[in-house]
C-alpha cells in the first residue's frame, strides 16, 4: 500500500493553477469562490487526481506503468483541508485509490487505478 | 441550452516542453526525476482541448455553473519530454434530466504518427 498525506494551501493550489493552466478564479479568488456559491476558494479537482494518480504511480511501481485512472470528484478540499491519498492493491494489475479528508470524508469517489500487469 | 452531442473540434498541436514538466510535477508533489507525471495529461490532452467546449457560443457551457463530475485518463503509452502530441477533442453525450446538463467530453491524443497515446474523458455537471 502506497500513502501520502498533504495538508492543501494556497500556494499549492496556486502552483498548481499556474502549472496547468487552469485558472479558473473559484481556485485562486475567495470573493469571486464565494460570488458562485462556494465557501471560498476550493482546489483543483485535477490537483487532487494529481495526487492520488502519483500515489497509484509508486504502488504500481513507476509512472508509465499506469495504463488507467479514474475518479469521481465528491467533495470539495479547501486551504487547510488534510487529505490522505491511498492505494491499495485490489486484483491483478488493479489499484483501488482513496483520498480521505481530516473529517473521515472521502473527497474522490469510485477512484481506481489499472497497471500493466 | 444546445445539445451539441458529436461534436468534434479541430486537432491541437502541443510541444511537451522540460519545463513545463518539472512545474507540473512539482505542484502537484511529484519527483521531477520520475518523468512526466501521469494527470500532466490534463495539460496536453484534456486542457489543450476543453477551452473548445468552453468557448464554444453554441455548446453554450456556463462555466460559473459547471462542476467536473469524473474524469478518466486511459494511455496505450506515455509520451515523452519534447514529444509533439496532438489532441482531438469531441462531445461524446450531451443529455438534460432534472434540470441538470451532463455533458461527456473525450479527447484523443495521440503522437506524431497518429499512434495513440491517452484518451481523456471528462463529465461535466452543469446546473441550470
């Protein structure tokens, strides 16, 4: 089992805003965040796959060995917000992926990855 | 609101540039040694592409309501640093229940032969 935990922060989602050019401003803007209806400014849901598909990485034993990841994007992750990301082995050439918030809520759902065998 | 199912965009370039790599991999806490990180395929494959959905008048996607549902990244393999890959990208579903919009946007990478590399499918939740 591989795991990672990361204590989310602007900066970070900031970085990550930057590095993958999506900058949408409910990322980077609490006041805009907050015009739609948010609680203030959320990660990337991409940031937070990032993650969990370079946790998946290292269980299957390298990044190109990953042939599939999905997720299901469930709950939102706000600066603050610690997430443990984990992957478990589930069957040949399978991984099943969580990521837990500090409330024991999972923030992706359905998430797996699959690895050349 | 349109339902622009099938709707395919035009084929984009993108150089996968060292730089850009070592960003990514770092924003996202990667070791930059390991390579491309697997999700930079939101840049190169889903993020070249979906600004065509978006500015699309006629798909009329609000963005203010639109939440990403689910999204999938399935390679034949890798690209490389410095590779040029191209991108295609198409509304696979676009379908209205209960005063929700989901549409299913897939992009088609592949290399400069026109070998497959990643294809990306994203869900799009729109509320209405």
């Amino acid at each position: 089992m591989s795991e990672r935990k990361v204590t989310f922060t602007r900066e970070q989602i900031a970085a990550y805003a930057e590095a993958s050019g999506d900058r949408n401003p409910i990322h980077l803007d609490d006041d805009f965040a907050r015009s739609v209806g948010l609680p203030g400014l959320i990660a990337h849901g991409m940031l937070q796959m990032g993650i969990a598909a370079t946790v998946a990485a290292e269980a299957a034993g390298g990044p190109d060995r990953l042939r599939r990841v999905f997720v299901r994007f469930a709950g939102m992750v706000v600066p603050g917000d610690t997430v443990t990301f984990r992957a478990e082995p589930a069957g040949e050439g399978k991984l099943e992926l969580s990521a837990v918030n500090q409330k024991g809520e999972s923030v992706l759902t359905k998430a797996i990855a699959e690895s050349q065998p | 609101m349109a339902a622009v199912a099938g709707r395919t965009y035009p084929a984009v370039k993108f150089e996968i540039e060292p730089g850009a790599v070592a960003a990514f991999a770092d924003a996202i806490g990667a070791d930059p040694a390991d390579g491309i990180p697997p999700t930079f395929a939101a840049v190169y494959s889903l993020g070249v592409t979906v600004p065509q959905l978006f500015g699309d008048d006629e798909a009329a996607v609000d963005f203010a309501k639109l939440l990403h549902a689910e999204q999938e990244f399935e390679w034949h393999r890798h690209p490389r640093v410095g590779e040029t890959v191209i991108s295609t990208g198409r509304v696979a579903s676009d379908t209205s229940r209960r005063g929700m919009r989901f549409v299913n946007f897939e992009t088609d990478t592949t290399d400069a032969n026109s070998a497959p590399l990643c294809r990306s499918r994203a869900l799009f939740v729109i509320r209405s």
